[in-house]
C-alpha cells in the first residue's frame, strides 16, 4: 500500500515544475496535431521498424547522395547559363584564353576557376552522381539476389527499374551539358544511335537537337530534362518507392525470432532515425572528402566542342559505359542495304540487345512468379545459395553487363595491360556471348555445393578440427553440433518443386502450360531437399 | 604583274596565248619560293657536322646499328634504311632509348639511354652525311616559349586522338599504343613531330610551322608544370579511372562503413 500512495506524490511533484521549454513543446505539438492529426502518421512511422544488416543500408547511400546531388546542383544553377552561344574565353585558365567557345563551357570554367568552391561544388556534384547510380545499381543486386522483389513487393522493384533508368538518365544529361570535347563526343554518339533507327531515325535526330547535330540548342534542352523534367520524376518515384517501402514493410533474414509474419529490428523513433541522420552525414562527409582530393572531369582539358576532334580514350561516365562498349564489341560489316537505304546493324543490334536486357530487369520478378507459381507474400530476405537459378540468372546478367562494361575500357586495358586492342575485343566478345552460360552454370553449381554444405552442416554439426583415435585404433575427426540459432539460419527456407502439367477444363494441355512447366522444371529439377524436423530429431538419438 | 595581266583594251574578254604558261610561273615560282622559305627557317640554323664527328658516328654505327639497319645504312630484312632520315632521326629514336632496340616487338620501347649525347649527335652527323633529311632546329623552335592556348588548340586537332588530350596516351592497333607525353625533352616533341617516327605522322613544316610546333610543345610543358587543379587526376584517364575510383573506393568504403554501422546488432 506503501507504494501506491508514494507514486501518486512523486508524479504531482514532476508534474508540478515543467520546464518553460517543456511547455512549449508541448503546447506546439497540440497546436500542430489539432490542426493536422500528424500524430497518427508519427504513431505509424515512428514505430515503423527497420531490420538492421549492412546491406539494407546501400538504399540509403543512394538517398543520401541523391540529396548530395541536389543541394550541389543547386549551387551550380546558380552560376551555370547553359547557352550555346559563341564567345570568347576570358577567364583564367590560360590554354584557353581568346579560344573561341559556349557561354555554356564558358561559365562551366568558370564556376571552376572562378567562383569561390566552385571546383569543389562541381566536383562534389560530379563524384556524387557517380556514387548515386553505383549505389543504386548495388542496391539492385542486393535486392536481387536474396529475392526481395518477390510479392508484394514486385511494384516497387519496377519503380526502384525506373529509378535506375533515370539515374542513368539524369547522368548522361548531366555530363552533357558543360559542352566541352569530351560531352560534345559522347552527344555524337547518342546522335548515331538515334539516326540509326529505321525511317524516323533522322527526323528524331533533327527534333532533338534543333537542327544539324550539333545545332544551337541541344545545351539548353538537355538543362531543362536534367533540372527540371528528370530530376521532379526521380523525386516523386523516390517517395512513392520510400511510401511502398513502409506500406511493404522491410525484409529481414530469417533467424530465431525473425519470421515471415514479423520484423525484427529498431524502430524508426528514435534509433532509426538518429542512425540513419548519422550515416547521412557520413555519407555527405565522404563524398565532400572525395572530392576535395580526387578531380573528376577536368573539363578544361578537353576544350571546346568542335566536331572534328575526338581524344584517346574518350568515354562515358561509367554507368553509361555498357553502352558504349556495346558498339564496340559490334563486329563490323553487318549493314544491311534495302533498296538504296542503310540499316546500321552494327548501332541497331547493340540498342536493341540493351533495350531487351533492360526490358527482362523490369519484368523479372513477374517472370518469376508466373514460372514458381509462388502466390505467397515473402517477407524473408532469401540467402543467394537458397536460390540457385535465380542466383545463376543474375550472375549471367552481371556477367554480360559487364563485359559491355569492360568493352567500354578496351583501349585503356590494351595499353595498361599490355596487350593487343584486337585481343581485348575479341576476348570480351567471348565474355559477353558465352560468359552469360558459364557464369550461370558454375554459380548454380557452386549454391547447390552450398546447400549441401549447409544440409551438412546442420545435421552432423561443423568440424572442430580435433582428431580422436578410438580404441579399435580408428581416427575420427569430432563434430560438434550447431547452436539452435545458427542452425535456424541454415534449415529456414522453402522448398519448391516443379509445377505439374496439368490438363485445363478442357482437358487439352496448352502450349503456355507446356512453356511453364518447362520452364519451372529448369528452376527447380536440381535441388537439395531443405533439412526437416525429423532429420534434426533422428540425428540428435 | 605585267605578265600576267597582258589584256588591252583592244583584245577584251580574250587571253594571251601565253597567259596561262605565265600564270604558271608564277604560281610555281610563289610556291617553290615560299617552301624554300618555309624548309630553311627550319634547317637554316642548323649544328655544323665536323669530319671528326662524321667518322665516329660511322664507327658507331658500324658497331651499335649495322646489324640491322645494313652497314650502308640502307635497310636490312630486320631495319629499314636510314638514307634521307636526318640528324633529328638519330637524336629522337636513339635520344629517348628506343633505338638500338631490346628485341623485335609491335613498337620500340622507351627505355634508358644508351649513349651520350656527343655519340648521339655523331651518329646523327654520320646519318646526315648519306643524304639530307632533317636536322636538329635552333633552340628557339622548341623553347616551349609560344602561344600555349593556340598550342593546345593545335594538340586538340592533331594530337588529341592518339595521345589524348592531357597527354596521357592511348591505344592504337595490334599491340602499337601513343605513349603519354608527359615530360618528354622538347627536343623529342619536335623531333616526333618532324620525323614521325613508328606509327607517327610526320607533321611537316607546311602542316605545322616550326613556330606552332613550338606553340605545342609549350602547352606540353604548360601541362607539366601545371598539375591538375582539382586534386589528385588519376592518371588523366577520364571516365573509366573515375568510375573504377568511386566503385572501389568510393562505394567499396562507404559498404565499410555500412559494416561497421551494423557490425554489433546481432
């Protein structure tokens, strides 16, 4: 009874002296809920949980720097006038002085030579753009590989596609706009793939830029896209990616505790957030810190654009990088000619080959499913080995990706590894045609290997290495058996089977359904049969 | 002018039949006048060859280069001749230690000098001896002294395809690449630029001027003596160093610190 009446006491005694700051924010937050109802969506989000591993995190690296390339790109708006008309450069970098150029290269030296951090705001702009589509397309890979596109969550997969298409997209146009040699070359490019395409390749061309490549306009149109058009787009597919995100929930890897139906890990009020704030700073630290130290397309080298000049070793940023080795990994001589009209096969087949395989990443996870016939949500982050054609599929995918992006470098591997430019050529020509199968057939292997390793492991424990001659003088090596919870990790996941051919309604047996089982039968014909509980019970008697 | 414009008043509308041979002439006498002009502000400065010099070059060659080259200097089966290649020649392929070659390959390698610069210049006087080619310029057409915007324009136009515009080098065909030109001896820029040696051009006076040439060199030296504003260049390799850069360092320590972040949760 004692307590009851002593807490009563001490709680009139806190309550009787809040503190003016206290009161206030309790007056505000009642001012602003009255008005809004905001504490419903705190309530929600704040105890939103998130699961904690490390590669959860690379999302956030590319939020981060995309909010890095946003406060950065507004610095260069201000300075940046991307005209194409001529003048004379005046500034201070004295190989250009009096060479006649763009007020749009011009006042990109500018901001470089002249304005006050100008070098380090374009660089930090330039070196998080990198960044950006790096993490972006590392975070794919990881969604990828442990199955977290699988439903409900196959719409954001598509959305988080689009993002990484924009990424690339706000790239090019960005790298584009300082119209020195280097970008005017990269346009040239863009220029021949467009007037590639049959019958309206030409008119295409002509609307895009205005005139005759290069024309006077195409600086201030590719502005317009990468300040306004692109990067709104990007924005509203980033909230509805991050809304999707909390209505989906996040995936987890399974362990003790860790289920489909729940998700383990802190809440997004306070630690989360204090987290997330924290890596934010780091992440906008370290690219400052890159960029004061490392430069990044030192466009005063490269001059003005002017059309007949191309240097040695020109290239796109990295990420556009596939397709430019595309073109180069084309073998020459392929045009066909109808009726006096040219088709360049040699800039057709390489678009249509990226358009396909960027095509197949959109609509993945639906393959998927229609081929598993998996209806089932999935909130179980699924381990890479647990998934053997899937994990052969994206290593073949990773593997052509980058043979076209390693196609991109071909003169810089000939002349620093000392070996023919022919030879590269053909050796990723080889890579990329033929690398897909070999990636796909040893990286299956290697997870089936895997699974059993694991199946091992969980029934007879891991060896400890520890040698015993037993009486009868024979020499066994001692097991020890796995703790619960890592035994957990190694026994929890599905099993699928291949889908049975079954007869419709009309007892025919459709082409579809032959198509289907074919090719679920290709996913999961090889397969290691998931530890059961009676396997762990017998082997514990 | 008097030859060339014979038409009276009388004869209006018509040639004189020996117009055209005039014009000729003329136009002969202009161009052959101003390439004579154009080759001797090149050679007219020109080092004076001793007889002394002459014939220790030709015991230099006869030991270092005869093997290949033929000991008339006129082309073996493993060494093209040697007639008509100058002084500059000698000084540009034996100056930068490309010549006397290590061993047979797609392109002579730079390596260390293997004479002085007396026996160079021997030799490079012994070569002169068999027929006229070009000689070593006066110091003022490599001085590096010129218009170093124009000198970069030039590179641009030139250069840039082979060497890259910062001077980094690049690939050509089965094995060849340009080397880089970072600081390289002006006197091998300009003796590249006339000699055109291996899978070079020969950029000639009438392509570049002595002068440009000089212009040239000065934006190589501007290069050398400027390094990169913007913080450490990476090789000036352009896009392909800066995506390696950020994919190994840049994201490779960023997923560090994501490791680090996460390492105590479990």
């Amino acid at each position: 009874m004692s307590t009851t009446t002593t807490a009563p006491s001490a709680g009139t005694a806190t309550q009787a002296a809040p503190s003016t700051g206290m009161r206030f924010t309790g007056w505000a937050a009642n001012y602003i809920d009255e008005r809004t109802s905001a504490s419903t969506a705190v309530k929600t989000l704040g105890r939103k949980i998130f699961p904690d591993h490390w590669s959860f995190m690379l999302g956030e690296v590319a939020l981060y720097s995309f909010i890095v390339i946003l406060i950065s790109g507004t610095f260069l708006t201000f300075f940046f006038d991307p005209s194409m008309t001529e003048v004379e450069y005046s500034g201070s970098y004295v190989p250009l002085q009096g060479i006649p150029m763009s007020v749009a290269y011009h006042t990109a030296l500018d901001i470089s030579f002249e304005i006050r951090g100008g070098l380090l705001m374009r660089q930090v702009h330039h070196w998080a753009a990198l960044l950006f589509v790096a993490s972006v397309a590392l975070h794919m890979l990881r969604v990828f590989f442990t199955g977290a596109f699988r439903k409900p969550r196959e719409l954001n997969w598509v959305i988080g596609f689009l993002l990484f298409v924009m990424a690339m997209a706000l790239g090019f146009t960005g790298y584009s706009l300082p119209d020195d040699m280097l970008s005017g070359n990269g346009l040239r490019i863009i220029d021949g793939m467009i007037k590639g395409i049959p019958v309206v390749g030409a008119w295409i061309s002509y609307l895009f830029f205005g005139d005759e490549f290069p024309g006077t306009q195409i600086i201030q149109r590719l502005y317009i896209l990468h300040i306004m058009l692109l990067p709104a787009i990007t924005i509203a597919l980033i909230g509805v990616h991050m809304l999707l995100l909390i209505v989906n929930k996040h995936t987890q890897f399974a362990a003790p505790g860790r289920t489909n139906d729940n998700v383990v890990g802190a809440p997004v009020m306070p630690t989360f957030a204090a987290k997330a704030g924290g890596f934010f700073f780091i992440v906008f630290g370290f690219i400052v810190l890159i960029a004061s130290l490392f430069t990044i397309n030192p466009i005063w080298n490269y001059g003005p654009y002017d059309p007949s000049p191309v240097s040695a070793g020109t290239q796109p940023d990295w990420y556009i990088g596939w397709a430019d080795g595309a073109l180069r990994l084309m073998p020459p001589n392929l045009d066909w000619v109808i009726f006096g009209y040219t088709l360049p096969m040699g800039v057709l087949i390489p678009t249509v080959v990226m358009l396909v395989f960027l095509a197949l990443i959109a609509v993945y996870p639906f393959l998927e499913a229609w081929v598993t016939g998996d209806k089932r949500e999935h909130h179980i982050a699924e381990r890479p080995r647990n998934a053997p054609v899937r994990t052969g599929i994206g290593a073949a995918a990773v593997v052509f990706y980058c043979g076209l992006w390693a196609a991109a470098s071909s003169d810089l591997i000939a002349t620093h590894f000392r070996v023919t430019l022919e030879g590269v050529i053909h050796t990723l020509q080889f890579i990329t045609v033929v690398g897909p199968f070999i990636a796909y057939w040893i990286t299956k292997r290697v997870c089936l290997a895997l699974q059993r390793k694991d199946r091992e492991m969980a029934l007879h424990g891991f060896e400890t290495g520890r040698i015993v001659r037993l009486p009868g003088g024979e020499y066994i090596e001692v097991h020890e058996q796995l703790d619960d919870y890592e035994r957990w990790k190694l026994v929890a996941h599905d099993e699928y089977q291949p889908l049975m051919i079954r007869p419709d309604d009309n007892g025919r047996i459709t082409v579809r359904q032959r198509v289907r089982a074919g090719l679920s039968r290709w996913f999961f014909e090889d397969r290691v049969a998931p530890v059961t509980q009676r396997e762990i019970e017998a082997q514990k008697h | 002018m008097a030859i060339t414009s014979p038409a009276s008043p009388r004869r209006s509308g018509r040639r004189h039949p020996l117009a055209t041979a005039a014009l000729l002439i003329v136009g002969l006498l202009a161009t052959g006048g101003a390439y004579a002009l154009a080759t001797s502000t090149a050679t007219a400065e020109t080092t004076a060859h001793t007889a002394e010099m002459v014939e220790e070059g030709g015991k230099l060659f006869a030991a270092n280069c005869a093997s290949c080259h033929g000991i008339l200097a006129d082309g073996t089966a493993a060494g093209p001749s040697l007639i008509g290649v100058g002084a500059l020649a000698v000084d540009f392929q034996v100056g930068t230690g490309r010549m006397p070659m290590a061993a047979s390959g797609p392109q002579a390698e730079v390596k260390p000098v293997q004479f002085s610069q007396e026996q160079i210049d021997a030799m490079g006087a012994w070569v002169a001896e068999l027929a006229p080619g070009p000689a070593i310029p006066a110091e003022r057409y490599f001085a590096g002294d010129g218009d170093v915007a124009n000198g970069a324009e030039l590179f641009r136009i030139n250069c840039a395809m082979c060497h890259n515009v910062a001077g980094a080098g690049g690939a050509l065909t089965e094995g060849k690449y340009a080397p880089g030109l970072a600081n390289i001896d002006p006197i091998h820029v300009y003796g590249a630029m006339v000699t055109g040696p291996q899978n070079m051009p020969v950029f000639s006076d009438m392509n570049l001027t002595p002068e440009e040439k000089n212009d040239v060199i000065s934006y190589l030296r501007y290069i050398d003596e400027n390094p990169s504003v913007g913080g450490f260049d990476l090789g000036s390799l352009g896009p392909v160093s800066e995506g390696l850069f950020i994919w190994i360092f840049g994201l490779g320590g960023l997923v560090a610190v994501t490791v680090w972040l996460t390492a105590k949760s479990n």
